[in-house]
C-alpha cells in the first residue's frame, strides 16, 4: 500500500452511494483530485498522510541485528496487537476527557494485566502508545504479563539531554528491549471546550442534540476540539509513516492507544466508510489482532486468554513462535 | 532557610567529571570538624516550570484543612519499587524501563499507607516507573481527587491538555514530571550487567563509582551532580509550593530521594552515600516554619500505629473518616 504523502491534510472519501438516503451526509466532502478513486460506488475513505515527525532511535532496532528468529524467516508476515487502554479515573466520574492526561482506575489497571494476558504469547517486537498516561501504563502493565521476557525500554527524544541520558551501553541489552514510542498523533481525540465537563452539565449547557452531534458526527468538531476526521487524518497519517514501514520489515508491533485514534486505524485496517467507522465500537482492554502479509490487513479477532480454549495459532508462523515459546519454558523447568 | 542562588548558567555538563566547588552556602555555616564533608549544594538555574496556577492558586478554594494552617504542609516521598532491570540486574540509571508485578505491589502497597494523608500536588521523574508508581499510589487514595498529568512540552501539548471546567480542576492533583527529579545518570554503565561490568572495570572501581559522592561513571552523573540538580529543583519548585500550605507527593528514584533528603536533614555527604531508602515504603516529612521534621513511615490503614502525625493530620483523617460513614448511611 503505498503512502501518498503531501503537505496537504486532506481527508477525501468517495461516499456516493447507489442508495438514496441521506444518511451518508454527514461525511465530509472534500475532493482532492490527485486521488484515484476505483470507483464512484464504493466506500473508500482514502487518508493523506501528512508529514509527520519521526524521530526515534534506530539503534534498538537496526534491521541488520540480531531479530529473533521467527520474523527474521518470513519477513512478509507480522503481527498488530491494537489495544485500547481501559477505565480511567473520569470515566468512573462521566466526565469528557479528551487529551486531559488523567491516569487508571483499579479496574483499569485490571483491565491492562488481563489484555496483556491474551497477547502473552504473540510476538512483540516494537510497542506504539499515544503520550497520555493512561496508554502507556496500559501497554507496560500489559507486557509485564508477556511470556517473551524482552523488556519494554521508552525512547525519549524530546531534547538532546532526554536523549543521551537514556542510552543504552550494550549491544546485548539492546537485543533484549522493545522500543516504546510515544506519539501525540496516537492520542484521544481531542474534545476541545468540553474536556473537563460533566456530561450531563454538557447537555444541559449546549442541548442534547449538539452534543450528540459532536459525539457522533463524523466532522462536526467540538468547540476548539477535533471531529473525528481530524483525529483520523493524524492518527492514520502517523501510522502510515511510522507503523506500517515497520510491519512491511517483519516487525511485530503492538499499539496501546484510544477510542478515537484505533477506530481511525480500523478505519483504515479495514477499508471502513466513515458511516461505519462512527458506529464502530471498541471494547476497551481487549486486544485486536491483524496479520500484515503481502500488503493487506488481515483481520484475525481478539486473540484468547492463554488458559482459554480456543484457536491461538492464526499463521502458521506464531504456532512456530508459541511452540518456541513452550519449549523454552519447559527447558527451565527441566 | 536560606534563599536560593540563582544563576543563569546553564546545568553543568554531565559528560565531563567537572570538579564540584562547594563555593556558594545556602545554608547557615555549621561548625563542621574539617573530617566530615559537608556539602553545600549550589542551585543552578533550573527550568522552573510554570505549574499551572489555575490548579492551585492559593486564593482560591482549597481545602479547608490546609488552609487554616497554611504554615504547615505534608510532604511525602517514594521510592519506586523494583524495576524490570532490577530484576535482571542491570545498570538502569536513566533509561526508562518500567516496573515488574512486585513493583506494581508495591505501589499499590505504598499507596495504601499514605491513603490518609492529603495531597494536593504531585511531583514524578521523567521516568515510567516513577509515573507509574505514583499513579498507583494514588488509585489508593481516600480522597478521590483525580491526579492529572500537565504537559508543558509544547504550546500545543499545554492547550490539548487544557481542562474546561474550575469545579473540575479543583477536583485534580496536579502531577508534574521533571527530569530533574530523574535516577542518577549512569553514563556508559547504563544497560551493563553488573557482573560484567566488575570485569571490564575491576570491582574496585565500580564500587568506587556506585559508592562514592563525586566520581561519576564515565559520561555520567556523580552522586554530587544528582543531588544538584535535584535539590535545586526541589527549593526552586517543591518547596515554595510547601511553603504556600500545599501538601506534595514526590515519586522518584533511590538517588534523587536521598540527595533531598540529605537537603532536608542536613546531612554530610559521608551519611548519604550509606544512606539506603526502602522501596515503596513512603517517609512522611512536616514542613512547618520553615523546618522539615521527619516523621518516619506511615503505617497502613490496617496496621496499628500512630497515624495522626500532627493535629492538622488527625483532622484530616476525621474528616475522611466522617464522609465515609456519610456514604455508608
């Protein structure tokens, strides 16, 4: 899938139905004509990826290192852990949160460790998270269940000292750490004026209605917030410049994030309309797998608990990788 | 307490080992035997960031509690527990590596013995597993105060953040991240195993760098230049803010921890090299007047112990005390 980058933030979909109901209006409608739409009847919504900043280091993950084996073999093949972070300590108070940076609660915290149970054994070889608290602990609360035993290491490169007082001295620890990126642009939407806000006093200020738009709408935003296009133009765009390069290299990547930028990822996993994508639910706290083979996105469900019955292998690959993963512990029991 | 010394050079290196000059007293001059090293830690400019006053403005609604005796503040500090490096034991220093499940517990230990005491302000490290621990802490919290991480990286990360509402924003705890609170920066020993590290350098050395006050690892950080930068911090940023009546929670590493503690219980650089601090175990300080006195470890809710460390404490306790009862009815 190759990624057209222009300095333009642009979102354009073709949602000219055959149907006649309106429903479909609420889509924004901007057309870019350096686009090629395959065809007026279909459903795409095509993101522009906007030049995003990337920067991380690239000595924790040089394609020529050492990389276990399993994804050295097939490097056509990876796995996408997405995650979306549990309850947070204003969702127990029902109020909008948005890009405010508040933590777990307990149940939270639960949520995390039990996601992190179901991926125990999916590889993981590079860990995603937007910059708020509440996706970060998730993502390290999770791998902390993780059979692997890699250790998840955060890079920061906010300044020249962040980046030099975390650097790592020797090749072999090196080997042995998922880098931990963090990324405004895989943050919550962001809800403007009503981050804060109760939603019943929400109501009551602005009208049910307006609220429900803001809520529900594809691109209608909040006051001084983002629509959901907004949130999805950023979060895709991010993905296609840093993510998908990575799963193209056979890297397995896991994402820990939100509501809001995971639907917009669905969105553009799964080719979804912008109608779809609106009524399109995330459970929180349990993790979706994709494969990326060849190119495409394949869907592959929510990955079972590890004392659950159920299908674990989804390729052949991470049988191989669970296999690997028993016979290693059996080795220590022995 | 002496006022700080500000300069406006910039902190010092930490690639070069840079002789430290004890040259600037913040403090009263003690009559010190020549023997001891008392080490007088000058502040240097350090980024002072601007704690969003709307959260805590001192005029406005604060509770009640602190703001009848507002020459009185709890200060609380914890040292994260074990790490996933720990475990492995391997040199971590700055690099972020998160908690293992008993570094989980003991947060969640931690947080339940300073469930009964308030707080109004947090201070964390850069690092995850100070963030974490403190965030863990606090799900513990009686008071149900929400904590809420400001960002002050960008213009655009301080208005994404930004929350709409006062009776909201009353309702938080604001947490502050500062590097400056950081591990000590080990330099070219980060990531190295230990064992490994003896036999590349001679375990002499080692124990040199991990042990003494002023000879910093290669590219690193000595004890010394830690506890600068962190004490400087600390009398710029924390300190003011206990002097206003606000109660402040510190979560941070086994290094920075005990260089403030050294500022706070005047201790020689010979104490605090053997100073060893516990890990999720919290230690309760009072300032009042203008004096830190310690006042050990508070107990858990569950445990039996003198839990009311001042008057001002027991009351706060009661109140908690009686708003749960409320509740129950």
């Amino acid at each position: 899938m190759a990624t057209a980058t222009s300095h333009q933030s642009v979102v354009s979909f073709a949602s000219l139905r055959s149907s006649p109901s309106s429903t479909i209006s609420q889509c924004g409608f901007k057309i870019d004509s350096s686009l090629s739409f395959t065809s007026k009847k279909t459903n795409f919504c095509k993101i522009k990826a906007i030049t995003s900043s990337v920067s991380y280091d690239n000595t924790l993950l040089s394609p020529s290192k050492t990389i276990p084996d399993n994804s050295q073999k097939k490097s056509n093949e990876a796995a996408l852990i997405l995650i979306r972070h549990g309850e947070s300590l204003w969702n127990e108070k029902n109020l909008f949160t948005g890009c405010v940076d508040v933590p777990l609660t307990e149940k939270g915290v639960e949520e995390a460790i039990e996601a992190g149970k179901r991926i125990s054994n999916i590889p993981v070889d590079v860990i995603f998270t937007s910059s708020l608290i509440r996706a970060q602990m998730t993502a390290m609360l999770a791998m902390i269940q993780h059979r692997r035993k890699k250790v998840p290491i955060i890079l920061h490169d906010e300044s020249e000292q962040a980046k030099t007082w975390s650097q790592v001295f020797s090749d072999e620890t090196k080997n042995q750490s998922i880098p931990v990126i963090p990324a405004w642009q895989l943050n919550e939407r962001m809800y403007g004026e009503l981050q804060g806000l109760n939603k019943q006093e929400t109501a009551e200020r602005y009208g049910k209605e307006q609220v429900h738009e803001w809520r529900r709408s594809y691109d209608i935003p909040p006051p001084k917030g983002e629509s959901l296009e907004m949130c999805a133009e950023r979060a895709v765009a991010y993905f296609q410049d840093n993510i998908e390069p990575k799963l193209a290299a056979g890297k397995n990547v896991m994402i820990a994030a939100h509501g809001n930028s995971l639907r917009s990822i669905i969105m553009y996993l799964d080719k979804l309309t912008c109608q779809e994508v609106i009524s399109l639910e995330l459970s929180t706290g349990i993790p979706l797998l994709y494969i990326f083979k060849e190119g495409k996105f394949m869907k592959r469900g929510s990955p079972v608990g590890p004392t659950e019955a159920g299908v674990y292998a989804y390729t052949k690959r991470l049988a191989q990788y669970r296999q690997k993963l028993e016979e290693d512990s059996e080795v220590i029991c022995a | 307490m002496a006022t700080t010394t500000m300069s406006h050079q910039a902190i010092g290196s930490i690639v070069s080992h840079r002789p430290f000059k004890a040259s600037q007293f913040l403090k009263e001059p003690l009559n010190v035997p020549m023997k001891s090293k008392r080490f007088k830690i000058e502040a240097t400019a350090s980024q002072i960031s601007v704690v969003d006053n709307t959260f805590l403005s001192p005029s406005k609604n604060r509770p009640q509690e602190s703001k009848k005796n507002s020459n009185e503040a709890a200060l609380i500090l914890i040292r994260h527990g074990e790490s996933l490096w720990n475990e492995k034991n391997l040199f971590t220093g700055c690099v972020d590596v998160p908690l293992t499940q008993k570094g989980v517990g003991e947060a969640i230990e931690a947080g339940k013995k300073i469930s009964n005491i308030p707080v109004d302000l947090i201070f964390t490290s850069s690092l995850i597993r100070a963030q974490m621990t403190a965030m863990l802490a606090m799900t513990q919290h009686r008071r149900k105060k929400v904590p809420i991480i400001l960002h002050n990286e960008s213009v655009k990360a301080k208005t994404w953040s930004h929350v709409f509402s006062e009776e909201t924003r009353k309702q938080s705890i604001p947490v502050i991240a500062a590097w400056q609170l950081n591990e000590r920066m080990y330099g070219e020993l980060q990531g190295l195993n230990k064992k490994e590290t003896a036999e590349r350098y001679g375990t002499q050395q080692v124990h040199e760098w991990r042990r003494s006050y002023e000879i910093p690892p290669p590219k690193g950080e000595s004890l010394e230049m830690c506890a600068e930068r962190a004490v400087a911090y600390f009398e710029d940023n924390i300190k003011p803010e206990l002097a206003s009546g606000n109660n402040v929670m510190i979560a941070a590493h086994g290094n920075s921890l005990r260089s403030i503690i050294m500022y706070l219980d005047d201790l020689t650089s010979q104490e605090v090299t053997t100073l060893d601090l516990s890990t999720g175990v919290p230690l309760l300080y009072i300032f009042k007047e203008g004096k830190f006195m310690k006042r050990g470890s508070p107990v858990g809710p569950t445990e039996a112990g003198v839990y009311a460390y001042t008057k001002r404490l027991a009351q706060y306790r009661e109140k908690l005390d009686a708003a749960s009862q409320a509740t129950l009815d």
